[in-house]
C-alpha cells in the first residue's frame, strides 16, 4: 500500500513567514490518523521545517537536516545544500521519499532528494498532494486581500483540504518574523 499524506504550505509576507500543514495520513483509502503534527521547530525555533511524504522519511531528514544546521548555523541555504548533496549520494538516503519546505527569517527552500534547493521568488511554497491547490489559493489572497501571513496559509490549507481528499483541515501553523 502507498501512504499519502499532506499538504504544507508556506507564505512569506507583510514581514513575517508562516508554514503550515494539514494532519491528515492516509494509507491506501483509509484515513490512518487526522492530526499529525508535520512542522516542527529547528535550530532553537530560528528555522521551521514542513515535510510531505512518507513519515519514517521525513523524520530520517528531519534528523540529518538539524545536523547540518548544527554545522552551519547561520547559513540555512549552505545547510540545505548540503543535505541535498548527502540525500542524492548516500545509497540509503536516496530511496527516502519526501519532501521539506524550510523557511527562517531569510529564506524559503524546497528541499528534495533529487539535490534540488529552490528558492521561490514570491515566497510562496507548497507541497504534498495539496501543494498546488494551496498555492494558488495562497496566490489569489496574497492578492486580494488583506490577511497576514498566517491567515492566508490558514485559508489556503482549508481551501486545498476542500479539493484534495488527501488533505484535512486540521492545521499546525507556526510563524517567525522576516529580516527583510
């Protein structure tokens, strides 16, 4: 059976950057559990971490990501890059599935095992099944409308729990201030 599970959502904007995720997990077609927590605080709460794929995974790069930052602590991206780096070689790591978004004060980061960082240039950020729908939401009220960084991921996780069957809307959101 392959797992599905979640959408998260990150948001830079009006100074501050929040990233978000649903609970749900799902197995095959069942929902296996409604409320997992897929962000977590790194690096004394300077760095948030969202993951999508499956858990054992993610927890795996969570764990080699915080050494990496441990490494090089002021340098998020150095850090990213070099856990890319180490998940496209190790012969271990590189059959992992899932995906991090890494947001600071500084910088939003697509983190993948294919060695890919990316930085998106409006700081707009989704991923997992919802991803997509997510960010087109988040899009349009960045737009139109006047809500804060943590009410647009707000919405636009509900929005994409609204579409994605993968996805609940039962969200973890976190928040830090930009330095820029």
């Amino acid at each position: 059976m392959k797992s599905h599970s979640t959408t998260i959502l990150t948001v830079r904007h009006r100074g501050t950057v929040a990233i978000g995720g649903d609970g749900q997990v799902t197995l095959g077609t069942a929902v296996m559990k409604g409320d997992a927590n897929k962000i977590r605080r790194l690096l004394d709460g300077k760095v948030l971490t969202g993951f999508a794929g499956a858990s054992a995974d993610a927890f795996a790069l969570l764990e080699r990501f915080e050494a990496k930052l441990k490494d090089y602590p002021s340098n998020v991206p150095r850090a990213a890059t070099e856990l890319a780096k180490e998940w496209r070689t190790d012969r271990v790591l590189r059959r992992l599935e899932a995906l991090m978004a890494v947001v600071d004060a500084r910088y939003t980061l697509l983190v993948t095992g294919n060695g890919d960082v990316i930085q998106p240039t409006d700081g707009v950020l989704g991923i997992g099944s919802g991803g997509s729908y997510a960010v087109a939401a988040a899009r349009a009220l960045i737009a139109h409308s006047e809500l804060s960084a943590a009410q647009i991921v707000r919405q636009s996780l509900e929005i994409a729990a609204g579409i994605d069957i993968y996805t609940n809307t039962n969200i973890t959101l976190e928040e830090l201030p930009c330095e820029t």
